[in-house]
C-alpha cells in the first residue's frame, strides 16, 4: 500500500473539490492518503474522507480585489507570494521528514515537489489570461510556469486534449516543450456526481466569489429574483450565517447548504446563474446542463476570459455584474446550445490512474 500527499491549495473551494475523485480513486485503489492543506480547504477534504491522514499546510493569501482592477493587486503581491514559496519548500521538507511517501499530488502549489519522490502538479491554467494591452505578460507567464513545472514528473491538466471540446480554451495550451512534454490531459474531474433525478427546478442561482464582490453580486442579484417565473432557488453562499427565506411561494433563499445538497439542486436545476469560475463550469459540464448565464468575478481575468470564450463558442451566455438584467438576459441565453458532450469524471480518473499513477504505486 503506497502512501500519497496531495496539496490542494486553498483559494476558494475549487482546487480541494476537483482533487475528491482523485482522492477516491486512490483510496478505492487501497492506497493511504495525507492531505496537507489550511482554511476552507482542508475542511472540506476533513469532511468528505475523514479515514485520511491530515496536516495543516499554509500556502499564500490569494490577491483578491474589491474592485474591478485585479491585475495591479495582483503584481503588487507577487514579493509577498515569493516569501511564501521558500517558506512552503521550509514547510514541505518538514512534512516530508515525518512520512514516508511514494507520490506527492500538488494542486496548484509551486513548491509542493520533491528531487527524491514522484511528484505531479495540476493545473488547468498552463498560460494565464492578461488583458490584450499586456499581452508580452502572458507570454512571460508561459516561460514562468514552464520553469515551475519542470521541477514535477508530470502536469496534469483537469481539461480536454486542445480542440472543439476544450473547456478552458488557451489557458490550457502552451508552446513549450518543457511543459508538453509533462502535460497529461486527465478531461473534466469534479466530485458531484449526476442524478437520476427530474429537473424539476426552473432556476438555480449561485451567489459565491471572494468579498465583497460576493456580497456586490448578491446584491444586484436578489431585487431581480421576482423577476423570473417558476421555481427558483439562491444560494447565497455564506456560511457564516444560517437562514432560509420564501420571499413568495415560488422562490427559496438559502445563505448557505451542505456541499451535498448543493448537487442535489444542480441536477436538479433546469438552468444555472453562476460566476464562470473554472470548477463550476467543469460542473455544468459533468451534470450536462444545457443552459446557463455566468456572471464573472470582475477583475478575475481567468473567469472572465471563460466567459468570453464560451459567449464565442455559442455555448454560453455571460454577462458583467453591472450590466446583469435577468429577465432579459435569461431569455437570450436559452439561445445558446450548451457544452459539447464529452468524457466524465469516472471515467477520467480512471485513465488518470492507470496510465499516470499506477506505475509509480504499484
């Protein structure tokens, strides 16, 4: 039985909840898993395998922004990202001298690798997405990754092989053969699993995202709420508070459900309002929903390259938060045909095992 340390790191839920199948499967293969990690993430890794080993490894503070401008705070954070860096090496090397592992899983964390231990780094982001007046940056950001991701056995990439089934578009493809060469593109890899249930809700509506562009969207969001017939269920996503309110007979907000209700309500939904944040979309996908508008968190270039994309690939409507009208916007989006149909997440990560992991661990 080989032992695995995977390292999810902790801005938002999304690394933590793509890395549940891969931990599944390890577990369902008889292998032993550590995971290190803080906040947020780390609870919810506790909460879904509580049967794993656990060590609390802080990683750096994400340069979230209350504005639009997420660029500028980004590049001023980049110093204080670098002193977290030689500290999670310090970190990592104390970790690794109180275990014994074969395999080391680092999902989005650059110093989580070892000379002496297979190591691989997820990402579904091998160039970023800078706007076009800084475009020499985004290339400066492929030679940056290039140099991270020499320093693992592989790359794995939670996306389609490049094509009309990409699901994050350029942000997955490099020129590099440092990083092709390591790339390994797993397809989708999500933990909700679909349902056999009837789609018997007209609206799901995800409230998430970083404060205060959380609380902002909320805000714009709900006076428009009425506004659309049938059943409607807002999720306010802050678990800090615990309430459920029926404003009228057809709509329930919620300020925040246990991850496994959430599911439960994304099959069930018939169309989904979210923020095109990449985990979310692997979502829709996995699920098959076929309609949708998505809200990017302004100044998260990622997300809102997302929505430019999908918008130009006929698949999805997007709108900013400041322009949102749902009643009309709804309306267009039932225009759009949705994303192709593609492998899922069982399956994905199967492959991933056998023809990745398996050599390494058995």
């Amino acid at each position: 039985m080989a032992d695995v340390l995977v390292s999810p790191l902790n801005w938002g839920l999304g690394h933590a909840s793509r890395d549940v199948p891969i931990i599944r499967e390890l577990l369902g293969r008889g292998h032993q898993v550590t995971v290190a990690s803080s906040g947020n993430a780390l609870e919810l890794l506790r909460g879904e395998f509580p049967e794993c080993q656990f060590v609390t490894f802080e990683d750096y503070p994400a340069p979230y922004s209350s504005t639009r401008f997420f660029l500028p705070k980004f590049t001023a954070y980049i110093p204080l990202m670098m002193k977290a860096l030689l500290d999670e090496r310090r970190n990592l090397s104390r970790i690794l001298s109180k275990g014994d592992y074969d395999m080391i899983i680092s999902d989005n964390r650059l110093g989580v690798y070892s000379r002496d231990i297979p190591s691989f780094f997820i990402t579904h982001q091998l160039r970023f997405s800078v706007p076009l007046y800084l475009w020499p940056v985004e290339i400066l950001t492929l030679y940056v990754n290039g140099f991270f991701h020499s320093k693992y056995d592989g790359v794995i990439v939670p996306d389609n092989e490049p094509g009309e089934a990409t699901l994050s578009g350029k942000l997955s493809r490099s020129f590099l053969s440092v990083t092709n060469g390591r790339a390994f593109y797993s397809g989708i890899l999500c933990s909700p699993r679909r349902m056999d249930l009837d789609e018997d809700l007209d609206y799901l509506i995800l409230i998430s995202g970083p404060e205060p562009q959380r609380t902002k969207l909320q805000e714009i969001v709900l006076p428009q709420v009425e506004d659309l017939p049938g059943s409607k269920v807002v999720l306010l996503g802050n678990p800090k508070e615990s309430f459920t309110r029926r404003p009228d007979d057809e709509t329930v907000i919620h300020s925040y459900v246990p991850d496994r209700e959430k599911v439960e309500l994304l099959n069930r939904a018939r169309f989904v309002v979210s923020r095109s944040g990449y985990t979310t979309m692997m979502e829709v996908a996995e699920l098959e929903k076929r309609h949708g508008l998505f809200v990017p968190t302004p100044g998260q270039t990622e997300q809102e390259y997302l929505s430019r994309y999908y918008r130009s690939q006929g698949w999805f409507l997007s709108r900013s938060q400041y322009g949102l009208n749902l009643a009309e916007d709804v309306g267009e989006a039932m225009d759009y045909a949705g994303f192709p149909r593609m492998r899922k997440t069982g399956e994905n990560v199967k492959r991933l095992y056998e023809e990745l992991f398996a050599h390494h661990l058995e």
